[in-house]
C-alpha cells in the first residue's frame, strides 16, 4: 500500500496583490495564528483581508486550505481554485490542489494539478512524491515509478519516495530493488512497523526465511495488519520456546483463511516440542484441523479455556521458529479430507462426462488492492475452457449468478457449479470436492492453500509480483509439493494471457500426472 499524500502546506510564496500595510499586517497575524493551529483566529483575520481586497490569492488560498482541513473539500476547492485565476503561477497553490483533488478521489486531476506544479518549479521534490501516489491510485505504476525516482533525486531522504518505491518495485516482481528502498527508509526511520513488515516481504520472497520471519514479528505494531487483526486480550503469556516441553501452549489464530492452512504445516512440529499443544482456528476450519491433527485439541476462535492453558504462540510466530532454512520445509500434505464426503464426490464427479476434471478459482484476496492484485478478468480464462477437453469444476467462493452467467458465456458451454455448496463456508465439503478432483488451476486464494494442503496437484497463476509466501526464482512451493507456479512477467493484460498459454501448454502434456 502506498503511502498518503503529504499535506498540504501552510505558507504562500508570493503575492499578486501588495496589501496596505495596516492589512499586511492583519494578514501576517492570520498566517501566525495558521500556524500555531488557531484556525478560527486565522479565518477571521483572512476574512477581514478579503473583505477589503477579495481579490488577494494567498488569503485565499488559505483560507481553502483551513476548509481542507475541516473536511470541506468542495468548498476549499473553491478557494484555491479562485486563487489559481487570479495568480495562475504560484506552484504551491497547484501542489496543495493535487493534494485536496486526491482527498475528493479525483486522481487524474490531480495528476494534472501536480504536473503543473512541476513545471512551474522543476525541484518540487514533494509534488512528485504525490504525483507518484495519484498515478498509483490510477493503476499507472509504470508512469508512478518515474515520479518517486524523480523525487528521489532531488531529495534522497524522502521517507514517501523510498516507502512507495520500494513498494512498486515490490509489485513489478523486482525484490532485490525493493529490498534495497526499504533498507534506506529503515536508515532513516528504523521503528517503523510498516517498514519492517514491507522488509520481511522482500527477504521471505528471496528464501531469506530466518531473518524474513524475524521482520515478519513487527506485524503486531503495524497499523495496516492491525485494521484486520485486532490485538486480542488472551489472558495468556507468550511462550519461551526453550522451555515449552512441559508446557499446555495455544496456537491462537491470526489473519485469513488461507494463511490458517499455510501456517499449520508447522503444527506437528510444535507438538513435537511441547507438552500439549492446542490450536485456535476459524470455525469453518475446526472439523477439519480436528482430524487432521489428531494429537491436538481444537478450539473455534475465541472458545477456548485460558484456564488450562499456560502460554500461547502466535500461527504466524510458527515459521519463525520451524521454517528458518530451506531443509526445515518438507512440503508435505497434513490436512485430510471427510471420508464420507470424498465418497460422495466421487460419485457425483464420476457422472460427468470428461475424464479430467480440473477445479478453477479466478479471484483471492479481502482487501480491495489485494482483490485487484489477485484475480484474473474472466475472459483470460476463455481460452483454457475453449482449449482443454476437460470437465471444469467452479471452486471460487462468494460470486454471483451474473458472474456465472457470464462465466458460461466466456467458456461457450454451461461449466460446473455445485449450488448446494458453499465454497466459503462450507470447508469441509470444499475440502472432500478438492481432493477427487485431478487438478485445481487458481489465483492466489485461500483455495490453493487448501488444495496444496490436502496433497491435491494446483497450479497457482501468480501476477509479476506476487505475495512474500511465493519464493523467486522457484515454479514450485517450498510449502506445498503438489503445487506448481505459472508466473505473469509482466504488467496487465498481457501477462495473464501469457500465462494461460503455458497453462494450456502444460495441460497437454501426456505426462501431466506421472508423479501424482
């Protein structure tokens, strides 16, 4: 995630209007009580200037400046806006317009606003630091990277640049470069959460595992992970894994779905080092993780009994501990599906008509930027439908009826949906369908992690830069061996159905399932 936009100043540059001196110094008194916070005592001096000469532009500009900081957005962009006419080359007043233009959502007009303060003062390091988050907010990171490069030229110290720097390049799958951002922002912010959070995704994504893990302990002081995982009062100590032997410790469950199921691989290795382990998780997963791990106790979060319990280790801490080095990954299935149910899709799969029956998902992440970032326009997946002579299963959770229509009118054929299912809900009917099927083909969602889990072959479509769990450089998962990596090289549309070529590519071969 980008950083905001920086606020707006406070001071003019010059005035088109030489004031009186008696109101010169009204307006002098104005700007003080501006910049002291007294905001009413500031407005009512502009205002006395205005009345006398309501053409004066700074007084303007700032007044909409203070309407910007209630919250006014539209009658602040008045003011500045009149301030503009009347003295049109004064790049401040264009910069604090970008700003109060991008608060009001408007990105290309902002980006106009913001040009034009670079072009009438070419070393405005600030404008093309918020130039570069209004072109991000339009989708236009290729255009946003010269602007902080920009940025960065003129001030090397920017925080802004550095952080959204380093967060594009992320993106664009180039992590050494990321890393590199992040190290100089740390240089000049070194307890910032959300930096080190953004340098544990660089070192995780390079296979840097102890140190990445070691960053990765900084979530629970970043905001942005704290607006979706709240701090919890446990009633619980966090464990000493030195002394943990003798110890009733609570795994206690952190963020989504599929970071549940990623971090549990690490649950027999807890329980080989404690004396009793048990596991906090999502209710949708109780039933499921009860099975699978049959040397633990399970607890529905927020149902469990601090009374008998001595300390608690956080999922997410997991990893930390068991998964420092390559060789600690095993890549193992653990998770087991219902048998009952697994009987019971095997009969219903086995009336469909083609051999092969291949489960697809085209859509992951929670989060709005995340949900763009991970999921794929339904028509890039027309030309596997079209391409492969198979029975194609829909696994993904929360769509609508006019996305499936849609979705048959894309694949030209009627694919299959089960409606009695409820793919997020519902996990361990999902589970028992994943496990009959041949194949699961998906964006990077709490799917693959189930399937990968359960031993099932996926193929997981990543875009140029995927999150911090998809190692470089590697067209498998160090997390799950049955699962395998198709990588978008590039940004957009061209990538995916690069992408889908090398899917349908891969599907034809006669050796697909050889290992399986």
């Amino acid at each position: 995630m980008s950083k905001k936009p920086k606020k707006p100043g406070k001071k003019s540059i010059k005035n088109a209007v030489v004031l009186p001196p008696e109101l010169q110094s009204v307006f002098n008194q104005a700007v003080a009580h501006h910049q002291q916070g007294q905001l009413q005592q500031a407005v009512d001096g502009y205002s006395q200037v205005l009345s006398h000469e309501p053409n004066h532009p700074d007084s303007l500009h700032l007044v909409g400046l203070i309407f910007q900081s209630n919250g006014d957005l539209h009658q602040a962009k008045e003011f500045i806006s009149r301030a503009i006419e009347l003295s049109p080359n004064v790049a401040g007043y264009h910069y604090n317009l970008g700003v109060l233009l991008q608060g009001l959502e408007w990105h290309s007009e902002a980006v106009d606003a913001y040009r034009i303060a670079i072009r009438l003062k070419s070393d405005y390091a600030q404008a093309y630091e918020n130039l570069g988050v209004a072109l991000q907010d339009l989708d236009n990171l290729k255009a946003a990277l010269p602007a902080y490069q920009q940025a960065l030229t003129i001030n090397p110290k920017s925080l802004v640049a550095l952080t959204n720097l380093g967060t594009l390049y992320f993106k664009n799958g180039k992590t050494a470069e990321s890393l590199s951002c992040f190290d100089k922002a740390l240089g000049l912010n070194p307890a910032d959460p959300e930096l080190h959070m953004k340098r544990s995704g660089c070192l995780l994504r390079m296979g840097q595992w102890a140190e990445g893990w070691q960053e990765y302990r900084w979530r629970f002081n970043a905001p942005t992970f704290l607006e979706s995982n709240p701090v919890r009062s446990l009633g619980l100590p966090h464990a000493n894994i030195d002394s943990i032997a003798n110890q009733r410790v609570l795994i206690s469950c952190e963020q989504g779905l599929g970071d549940e199921v990623m971090f549990a691989s690490c649950i027999n290795d807890l329980v080989a080092r404690a004396g009793e382990v048990s596991v906090e998780c999502d209710p949708r997963l109780s039933p499921l993780f009860a099975r699978s791990f049959p040397n633990v106790k399970v607890y529905s979060k927020n149902t469990f009994d601090s009374a008998s319990l001595e300390c608690h280790i956080p999922a997410g801490d997991l990893p930390h501990y068991f998964r420092k080095v390559d060789t600690d990954f095993n890549g193992d299935a653990y998770l087991l599906a219902d048998p009952v149910r697994r009987h019971a899709w095997q009969q219903r799969l086995a009336e469909l008509p083609q051999p092969l029956k291949v489960g697809f998902s085209w859509r992951g992440g929670a989060e709005s930027r995340a949900v763009v970032a991970r999921s794929i326009d339904l028509k890039y997946w027309s030309t596997l439908f079209k391409g492969v002579n198979a029975n194609f299963v829909n696994l993904q959770y929360r769509t609508t009826q006019q996305e499936r229509d849609e979705l048959n009118v894309v694949a030209g054929q009627s694919l299959c949906h089960y409606e009695d299912l409820d793919t997020f809900n519902d996990i361990e009917g999902l589970a028992a369908l994943i496990s009959e099927l041949d194949l699961v083909i998906s964006a990077d969602n709490a799917t693959v992690h189930l399937a990968g889990a359960l031993g099932v072959p996926v193929w997981i479509l990543l875009p140029e830069g995927p999150e911090r769990r998809w190692t470089d450089g590697r067209d498998g998962s160090v997390w799950y061996d049955s699962a395998r990596l198709f990588r978008s090289e590039v940004t957009g549309s061209g990538g995916w159905s690069e992408v889908f070529k090398m899917v349908i590519k891969s599907l034809g071969e006669k050796d697909l399932f050889s290992s399986q």
